[in-house]
C-alpha cells in the first residue's frame, strides 16, 4: 500500500512537473494549453493580495497601537500637571498653617498660585530662570541637571497648568436656601443692570430672550431654591410676596420638565432655565460660578463683577433707595464701569510678577501707588481697606485711572487699541462716594479655596486635557468636578 501512494505521488509530481514546462500531455485535448500558466498566476495574485492585506493590517494595527500609545503618554502628562498643580496649591495652606511663615504670609497675602507658570518651569526643563518682561535678557539662570536633578518633559511631549480661583465670581446658588437674602439679589441684579446689555433682555427683538431682566433672575432664582411658588422681582431689584406655580414657564416647552429646585451641578445646567441661552451664557459665564464661593474677591474679581459690588455699595444722592437704577443711569454708569476696568486693570498688573520685578528693579520704583499701597506688595489688595485706598485714589487722582485702563482686558476688548488715546477727564469721578459699610460687607480679600485647574498633556501630537474643580476647604482639596477630553 505504501508502495502504491508513493507511485501515485510521483506521478502526479511529474504530471505537474510537465505543466509548469509547458508539456502537452499525450491524448489530451488541445483546451488544456495554458492552464498550468493560469494556476501559477491565480496563485500568485491571491498570495501577494494575502501579504498585502497582511501588511496593511500590520501597518494598522501598529498605527493604532502608536496612537494608543501617545494618548496614553498625553494622558498621564496631563495628570502628572494636574497633581503638581494641587501640589502647590495645597502648599499654600500648609504655610498659612507654619508657626514662622503663617502670620507673614496671610498678612501679604501672597498667593502661590500666581506664580504657577514659573513654579511648573523647572518640573519640565531642569532650569530655574528669570527673565526681563518684554526683552531678550535672563536675569538669572540655573541649570538644575548640574544638580543632578532630571526634568519630566521630553523633547516629544509637554504639559501645562492654567489655574484659576473660582471666588472672582457670583455664586448663583446662595439663592438655594429657604429665603433670598436681599443684598445677595442686589449683587445680581447689578450684574447684569449696565444698560449695555438692554438689547439682550429686549423682549421686541427676534435674537432676544423672552424674559425682562428681573423675569431671568426670577427664574435662575426659582431653579435653585426649595419652594414651588413663583418669585416675583421688581424693577427696583425688590423681593414681591412669591404666588404661583413656578413651573408655569415651561408648559409651552416641548421638553417638558419640572423646576429642580435644588442646587446648580454645573454652570452649563442655566440652559435648562426659562430665558437663558446662549447669548446670556456668552457675555456671563465668567463672572458665575456654581461653587462655594461666598463674598466677591477684589483680588481676582473681573471688571463685570467689580463693577456689580461698586454699584452695590454706591451712594448716589436722591438715588439711595433705588440703588439698581443708579448703576442703570448712563452717567453713573459709565463713571462706575471706567472704575471697574481700571481695577482689573491694577490687578492684572500687579498679579504679574514679572511686571512688580521690572517696576521695582528696571524702573527702581519702591511702591505701585506711592503713598496709598505699601512699599513692595505683591498682590493686589491685602484687605478691604486697602481695596478702598486704591478706589479712592483713582477717583482723586487723574493719572491713575488711564494708568491702570491700560492693562485690563475688558477695556482692551471695548476699546482695542483707541485705549491708548482714551481721555478719562470728562467723567467727573469725584461726584461718586461709596458706603464704605455696604462695601466691605460685600468684598473679601481672603485667601481663595476653591480653584478650577486646566491640565493639558501632550506627547507625539496627541493632546489630552482634564479640567477639574477643587475645592480646599478640605484639608488636601476635594474634587467638586472633573472632565476628561
């Protein structure tokens, strides 16, 4: 049997021997030329089609596998910025706590924040450096891989860390208690009274909201608090008796949904409320917050809401009982707005350490405002009455006021770069006083806790961001929010 297998082996190998050679074998019919050519080809395309897809599928799987890869690596870059953020930010209250720095620095108020970027620098390079602000030129420089200290960045990747204190801004859910506290409602109210955005509640206009201003304070009012009854707002920014169902905005909705009455999760969630869209949402998301943030901070407050706690406290002659109105007038207005700007602009100033570097080095200036802030601070405001002493002065004194205009970026976007020609003579401030009382029951300058931090991770041309809020009244923060994308 094994005799006879092997025979018809060998002849089937000599049978397709002679194919391949182009023999004819004998009796067979003449139809059969050319098969074996065609068999030898077939096979050979259907084997390089095989490789091929072999090899693209390699190619792939290993471009998958180098995506997975990066955004793994981007990933963790950005994670490894967010820890060193919280790091330094946790920092800040254990040398509150310190027996030796405690008392200095809660009475400077420096905030290590502030110099977050110059702090992140050598976790990425290995190199401490100091530069001249707006010139080619290092102060000072040192290389710490001398040191034998090795950097976390590559040539490949990088990662960066944007901090920002959530306390520069109003806090829509202080309304979420059982009664509404009537100065908090002032404070809103002021927010939006500037009578630049009348178009936005202009209930005639097709890209309007449908709601007058108080009707949308009513109904973020009526989102967050605990009861179902309606709340009514006067013109004069007053609590009226609350009546009826609160949930009578929403009928007509095709969503229909009833009033959460609990606290806001996230800023984004206004969208639910009756008459806030995206125009709304686009002039006042920065100056909202959702987060446990009580009174406005002069020191990180934006010109939109410095502007709301100045008209929250102004005196305005025959005005006084009627406050919203006073900041509605276009001359007071305008006065107390000009104010504002010139405010942030003295904080953005002063919060850049580079600028206080060059002013006390460069220029051999010993103080920002000679005679009203003190001889070498770094931050912008120590306490209330330091706010006060700057506010004053740049209503008595007409430098000061274009002086600062020049650094806020609110002013920037009114007025581009007309603000460098911008003449403040005409707006007659030193008609303007303020209660000091209703002032500095309405500012703080402490110490922020809760920070939002932006983490951004990058590695062969992936990025990778997580956002997070934290809050530090927790010894060691705790996560209020978090977002990967």
């Amino acid at each position: 049997m094994k005799q006879e297998k092997l025979t018809k082996i060998a002849r089937g190998c000599a049978a397709f021997w002679q194919m391949l050679n182009f023999r004819i074998v004998p009796g067979a019919p003449k139809r059969q030329k050319g098969v074996a050519l065609l068999l030898v080809l077939t096979y050979i395309a259907v084997m390089s089609s095989t490789v091929l897809s072999g090899f693209m599928n390699s190619q792939v799987s290993f471009s998958i596998s180098a995506n997975v890869r990066d955004d793994l690596k981007a990933y963790y870059k950005a994670k490894s910025a967010l820890n060193l953020g919280r790091l330094m930010l946790t920092y800040q209250y254990e040398l509150e706590q310190d027996e030796f720095f405690g008392q200095r620095l809660k009475k400077s108020n420096f905030q290590l924040y502030q110099i977050m970027d110059l702090l992140m620098a050598p976790f990425k390079t290995g190199i401490v450096s100091v530069d001249v602000p707006n010139a080619d030129k290092t102060i000072a420089s040192f290389n710490l891989h001398e040191a034998g200290v090795d950097a976390m960045g590559d040539d490949s990747g990088d990662y960066t860390v944007k901090v920002s204190p959530e306390e520069g801004r109003i806090n829509l859910n202080k309304f979420s208690g059982k009664s509404t506290d009537q100065t908090s409602l002032y404070e809103l109210c002021m927010l939006m009274a500037s009578p630049e955005y009348d178009e936005l509640f202009n209930t005639r206009s097709a890209k309007g909201n449908k709601l007058s201003r108080m009707e949308l304070i009513a109904a973020i009012i009526d989102w967050v608090d605990r009861d179902s009854e309606k709340t009514f707002i006067t013109n004069e920014c007053v609590l009226e008796e609350s009546s009826g169902d609160e949930t009578s905005l929403y009928v007509d909705q095709r969503k229909k949904y009833k009033v959460k009455n609990a606290k806001l999760t996230t800023l984004d969630e206004l969208y639910e409320v009756a008459g806030f869209g995206d125009d709304l949402m686009e002039v006042f998301r920065e100056t909202l917050t959702v987060y446990p943030v009580e009174k406005v901070n002069v020191n990180l407050a934006s010109a939109k809401v410095l502007y709301s706690a100045l008209c929250n406290s102004v005196e305005a002659d025959e005005r006084k009982d009627n406050r919203i109105w006073a900041c509605a007038d276009p001359t007071v207005g305008s006065q107390i707005f000009a104010l504002a700007m010139a405010i942030e602009g003295y904080q953005q100033f002063v919060s850049n350490p580079m600028n206080l570097l060059y002013l006390y080095t460069v220029e051999n200036q010993t103080s920002v405002i000679p005679g009203v802030v003190p001889n070498g601070t770094v931050v912008p405001f120590r306490n209330v009455s330091e706010f006060n002493k700057v506010l004053k002065a740049m209503i008595d004194d007409s430098e000061q006021l274009p002086k600062f205009l020049l650094y806020s970026p609110t002013a920037y976007l009114m007025f581009g770069d007309k603000i460098q020609t911008l003449s403040t003579a005409g707006l007659g401030l030193s008609n303007l006083t303020f209660s000091t009382k209703e002032l500095y029951a309405n500012i703080t300058t402490a110490s922020p806790r809760v920070f939002r931090v932006v983490a951004v991770g990058e590695y062969g041309g992936t990025k990778r961001t997580l956002t997070t809020v934290i809050d530090f009244n927790t010894t060691g923060g705790q996560y209020l929010y978090w977002r990967e994308y």
